[in-house]
C-alpha cells in the first residue's frame, strides 16, 4: 500500500499504543472458518480454521546474478502474474499476497471436501511452472525450480496498520502460516518432491489424493507428505505445444 506522509507524534503513539494493548481478549472470536476480511475492525478478530498455501521460486539469487534486469523483471511478472491467477481461481480463497518472489494465499477451508481444492490448486501450480518454463525456454530462459507448501490449522485474523491513515493490512498468524511457509521453503530443492504438505492437511484429503503423496521425514519438518502431482489434462496440453 503506497504510504502517504503524516508527521509522527509519540504522545499519540503513546495513546495508541494503550489503547491496543487495553483491548479486552473477548473481541477475539473463535470461528470455524475465517470471515470476510470487511467484518475486521482494529479492535476485534477472529480464530479460525483455514489453510495456507505457498509458492516460492528456487534458487532466485542465482536469477539476479544471470539475467539483465529487463529479463528479469519479466521472469518475476510471468511467475507472478499467473501464480495470483491461479491462487486467485479458488472460490474459498480468502487472501492473496505477494513477498518478494513468494506468492501466497490463505483459504476458509472448514469443509474437508473445501481442503481438496486447496490441493488441486497445489499441483495445479506445479503444472502452471511447467507452462512457464515451455515459454522461457523459448525465450533462451533457463528452466525455474519451486517449492510448494501446504497445511490446514488455526490462523489468528487481524485488522492492523495506522489507524485513520487508510494504511492497512489484514494479517494471518498462526502455525498453519508458519508452516506452509516452512514447507514450501524447503520443497523442490535438489532431489526432493515441489510439493510438501503438512500431516494435518493430508489428513483430511479423500482417498484418492492421499495416495498421491508419500510420507517423508525432513530434518526440521518431521513426518510431512510429498509428491511430484500434476494436473492430466493441463499437463497434457503442455505436452502438446509446439
């Protein structure tokens, strides 16, 4: 959000400051699923299950030492742009963002059947890097790595920023957050599978996807679940292109 200057004063700050802190803990609601984001204020929030998916390029700082910013620069858009479409294409979704090259969204997924779909957009954004890189490889561009990262939990839903700047974001914290960010840090390096998801998530998958992925033990993740799944018919079509 582009900032928008206003002088600082600490007196204020420090009022503000009281003011959060004297919040009572009963404006923090506990829900099955996670709200619309218009029902947040500054002064509530709301606990809630939901899952998290990450999607982070490999290997990112051997990019900027190999390829001239323009090209660069169209790396990153091509990756971006269709990452958020995709994550975007959920009708669960309820956040997406962007950090540096990581794409990222959280899904209101109470239902385990909702948890599915969270899946197919996982491997469907495996899919999604094969498409990219058939155009890189057109354009004399090296193939991209990802790690993909997934897990279902409790996420704590807040409104924070200045209040009265209209600087402001929606924030997800929680251990489904930190781990499907963990998760997607550590996929698709070297020999590994770009898909890792947590127990919890694959849990509560039907049959069928369940037997898609393996359990592994990481150093640091414990026993996870992997796998290298693609979607058929989209694979396909790549397969096909000229």
């Amino acid at each position: 959000m582009d900032g928008n200057y206003k002088p600082y004063d600490y007196f204020k700050s420090a009022e503000r400051i009281k003011e959060i802190l004297d919040q009572p803990a009963g404006s923090f609601q506990e829900v099955d699923g996670l709200p619309d984001r218009d029902k947040l204020t500054f002064t509530n929030g709301y606990y809630g299950t939901c899952s998290a998916l990450f999607i982070d390029i490999r290997g990112s700082s051997a990019l900027t030492q190999k390829y001239k910013r323009p090209t660069l620069a169209k790396i990153y858009r091509a990756f971006i742009s269709e990452m958020v479409a995709l994550l975007n294409s959920d009708p669960y979704v309820r956040e997406v963002s962007i950090v540096g090259d990581c794409v990222w969204a959280v899904y209101n997924t109470p239902l385990q059947s909702h948890i599915d779909d969270v899946f197919r957009i996982a491997y469907q954004a495996n899919t999604l890097r094969k498409l990219l890189n058939h155009h890189f490889q057109k354009k004399g561009i090296d193939p991209i790595s990802i790690g993909i990262g997934a897990d279902w939990g409790r996420a704590l839903m807040i409104k924070a920023g200045y209040s009265g700047s209209g600087i402001n974001e929606v924030i997800y914290m929680g251990d489904v957050v930190n781990r499907a960010a963990h998760l997607a840090h550590e996929a698709g390096r070297q020999w590994r599978d770009p898909i890792f998801v947590g127990s919890a998530f694959q849990g509560n998958l039907n049959e069928h996807n369940q037997e898609l992925l393996k359990q592994q033990y990481v150093q640091g993740l414990g026993n996870i679940y992997t796998g290298d799944v693609v979607h058929t018919n989209m694979n396909d079509w790549i397969k096909s292109l000229a």
